[in-house]
C-alpha cells in the first residue's frame, strides 16, 4: 500500500485572481500572493511540507470536481466567512466518520467542500 496522498494537487480556475485570492485568504487565513513568474499567472496554496497543494489560476470555472479543503477552525465560522466573502452555501454540514464539512460555490462557481476533521479522542 501507499503512503504518498490520493490527492497530491489542486487547480482552481478563476476569472479574477485578485477577487479570488481575497476570497480564499479572507476565507482560510491564508495569505496567497500572486506569481506571475511562469507562463501563467498563480497563486499558490497549501505550500507546507507533506501537505497536498495546489493554486488558483486564471481560467474558465466549470462544473469540474469538488475540492475539499481543511478549515483553520471551526466549521460554522469558516460557513460564516464564505457567505460574507461571496460563496453561496449549497448543502451541509455533513458529518461523516473523519469530521464534517459543508459544500459552497466559490464567487468564481467553483465547487469547494470546507472540511473540519474530527477530533482525536
């Protein structure tokens, strides 16, 4: 069996990266910065030794995957900021053996599942 992720990147297209990258950070507390540095603007996220990453990019969103990404805290907070960003919430929250999470359309129409694990025991 392996060790390495099921899911080791993630691309998110987006059709305005600054309202994008507001959108994320202001949602996850990060702090993505644009790179413009290769053939295409990115901005990268998840940039943390063994973590699963991947970047927002300018691009055509669609009715592509959902991507499920870890919340810095609790689950209605983090609901609570995407509304106040711009996401519409869908349906949620869900719980589910490894924790819970609630299903959102980011501004751009991108589906996101805000993931709070559950507790160690």
């Amino acid at each position: 069996m392996t060790t390495q992720p099921f899911v080791v990147w993630t691309e998110i297209p987006v059709k305005d990266m600054q309202k994008a990258m507001s959108f994320y950070n202001d949602v996850f507390g990060w702090s993505l910065t644009l790179d413009d540095s290769g053939p295409n603007p990115m901005a990268i996220f998840g940039n943390v030794e063994g973590a699963t990453g991947g970047h927002l990019y300018p691009g055509t969103p669609g009715a592509g995957p959902t991507v499920h990404l870890a919340i810095p805290d609790a689950l209605p907070a983090a609901t609570d900021r995407a509304k106040i960003a711009g996401a519409k919430v869908l349906y949620g929250p869900i719980e589910i053996p490894a924790g819970r999470f609630t299903y959102i359309e980011d501004p751009d129409g991108n589906s996101i599942g805000l993931f709070e694990p559950a507790k160690a025991a």
